[in-house]
C-alpha cells in the first residue's frame, strides 16, 4: 500500500473536464464569506436553476421545498428484449463467492469482490480475464473508469486502486468513515463520509491535496456518481430527494414524477442522462431518468434503477409479473435471460455504448453482450 495517498492518481493522463481545484475552492471560500454576512436570508426560497445550462429545472436543497410534479406514472409498457448474448463472468482461480460491482464506459474492465480465505479479494475482469491483485485484499469496489482506476472502500475508509495498489484517500475533517462510490474519466472521485450520525457528500479533485465537503451540513447527503463534466449526482436528506451538484455550486433537487411515496436519489449519470428513483410503493422505488439536454422527466414503471448508458439505456431489476435482469429502452421495459435460460437476477451496470452489461442471472455474475 502507498503511503502517498494522491501519488497514484497524478500519473494518469485524461481529457481535461475545466474543473480546477485552486477555482473550485476559491468560489467555496468565497460563497463560505457570503453566508457568513448574511446572503443566507434568501437560502429559504425556492429557486430554478440549470443543470449544467441544460434545461432540466431544479430547487435548492436546503430550501426544502415540496415535491415537484412531473408525469404521473403509467402502466408497465413491455418491449421485446434487444438481441443479446449471455455468459457467466469467468471465474478467478480462487474458491469462494462471486460478486460484480460496475463495468468502466468502455465495456473493458469491470471489477468485483470475491470472499474467500484470508479476504475478501478484489477482482478485475480486464477484457473477460478475471485476476485477483495481490494488492486487493479487503478492497471493496464501487466503481471503475477507462483507464481501469478504482474507486472503493478500504478498512472503513474511501480507497482508490490503481497500478496494483489500494490507496486511502484523504480523510474529509472530522469523519471517521468514508465511501469513494464514483470516479470519471479525469480521475476526480466522489462519495460519502460519515460524521456525528450523518453522511457527508465527498468530492475528492484529482489535483487538490485535501478533499471538499459538498454544501456544508445543513442536510446528510452522498455523491453516488460524477460525470466528466464535473456533474455529480446523488441524494439529500438520507434519501429524501435526488440530486445534482455542479462545483462550488449548491445542490440542486431533480423534479420528481407524479406518484406515490416520497424520497429519491440519483444513482448514476451518462452523457445527457441521469437515472435513479423518486418516489416509491411499499419497498418498490419507482425508477426515473432525467434527461440533461431537454429537461424530460421519464417515469420508468416496473424498474428498480441502477445504472444509465450514455445512449439512455437504463438497467436493474424487474419487479413485475416477470422479475429479474431488466432494462429499459425504447420506451418500455425488456426483462433479459439469465445464462441457464432462466429469468431472475438483477442488471448492475452498463456501458456508455450501452452494449456491455453486468449483473446476475439469478445469483451468478453474468455479462450480456447486446
């Protein structure tokens, strides 16, 4: 293990997002003095601002405002499933149990967890190929980029893998765990900390030292996801609401459809796309995609969400008459066949081409071809 916690991360080379670390912390700074001499008067009100000048319409969230209206929630519309093959992901040449995390937008890496004596392991399948890194022991996996960095958790604390090694990230003042959930392409990460009972949301900049606390603690909040843009999404409130942050400035709530139940979050991004759940009936969350260019907001019925492509292919789990792999496009939702032939299992993540997906056919880490 390192004992540089950003060394690994500076040596990577990636498209620049036009986030700068000293411009992000001087606006913070400078919206810290602001509040300070009293701008927070106006912190109540309701207001409209734009995701990244995209058209989709928001609310502050420490404003709390009620749920916003968007379409009501329809019946479940079913499409045919799109051609796809299907295998069981290849096993590491290790006993023990199996599991799949997030595939990286270009479909190479996709990385999981396997519990076995003296670990839990990391595992990286790299273009099909399961390994188990010698530096991957107790390293637990979020999420992965294209070039293969690794966000996740180590010993309670957010870790980012990269070159065979698992580096703890700094620790954001005053928490005593931490998640890293999401990282883009530029090797910027994201996630959660906890502090006095409640989730902080995290943004570590891949060139400042010391990472950035998001919006103060005025509510509990995680960052599930960041674009690379800079786009970061996730929920306020221990998921009372889906959200956006777009550094220094402060979250911002994603309209809700109409329907029952309350809470939400955002669970990924893509392109224009956004996907998550708002809303939900029982333990059923009712799955929704935003769209960042038109402003659109599409219930998904029938859908529990987990991961967006960037052509807007939204993938997770069935939960009507047919449960198991599912996805949604054009228009309706398409339950997949598990590798035996059956149906059961959960969708996990997708690539930005939204032709490589991984998940489960029933309890077996599979990847879908389509």
């Amino acid at each position: 293990m390192s004992d540089d916690p950003m060394r690994v991360l500076t040596a990577l080379a990636v498209p620049d997002s036009g986030l700068r670390a000293e411009s992000v912390l001087a606006a913070a700074r400078a919206s810290a003095r602001r509040r300070r001499i009293g701008a927070l008067a106006a912190a109540g009100l309701a207001g409209a601002v734009a995701l990244t000048g995209t058209a989709v319409a928001v609310v502050r969230a420490e404003a709390r405002p009620p749920m916003v209206a968007g379409p009501a929630i329809a019946a479940v519309p079913t499409v045919p499933p799109p051609a796809c093959t299907v295998a069981p992901l290849a096993r590491p040449g290790r006993d023990g149990r199996v599991s799949v995390a997030a595939i990286d937008p270009s479909g190479r890496f996709v990385v999981g967890r396997l519990d076995a004596a003296g670990g839990p392991w990391l595992v990286v399948w790299t273009d099909g190929a399961p390994t188990v890194p010698a530096g991957g022991r107790g390293f637990e996996p979020h999420d992965v980029n294209a070039a293969g960095v690794i966000a996740g958790t180590l010993d309670h604390q957010a870790a980012v893998f990269r070159g065979g090694e698992a580096v703890r990230l700094p620790v954001y003042e005053g928490t005593t765990a931490a998640d890293a959930l999401g990282i883009n392409s530029r090797g910027d990460l994201v996630g959660a900390a906890d502090r006095n009972g409640r989730r902080l949301a995290v943004l570590w900049m891949i060139d400042a030292p010391n990472p950035l606390g998001l919006n103060g603690d005025t509510l509990s909040r995680s960052a599930g996801r960041i674009a690379d843009d800079g786009l970061i999404v996730g929920t306020v409130d221990n998921g009372g609401r889906a959200a956006t942050w777009l550094p220094p400035a402060r979250a911002a709530l994603l309209p809700a459809p109409a329907g029952p139940g309350e809470g939400g979050a955002a669970v990924d991004v893509a392109g224009d796309w956004i996907a998550g759940w708002a809303g939900h009936t029982g333990p059923r969350k009712q799955a929704v995609r935003w769209n960042r260019r038109t402003g659109a907001v599409e219930a998904l019925p029938g859908l529990a969400a987990r991961a967006v492509s960037a052509t807007g292919t939204v993938v997770g789990s069935s939960y009507g008459p047919t449960p198991g792999p599912a996805l949604w496009r054009d228009g309706g939702l398409a339950v997949l066949t598990a590798p035996d032939g059956g149906t059961g299992g959960a969708l996990v993540d997708i690539s930005a081409d939204g032709r490589t997906i991984v998940g489960y056919g029933g309890r077996t880490p599979a990847i879908w071809h389509c």
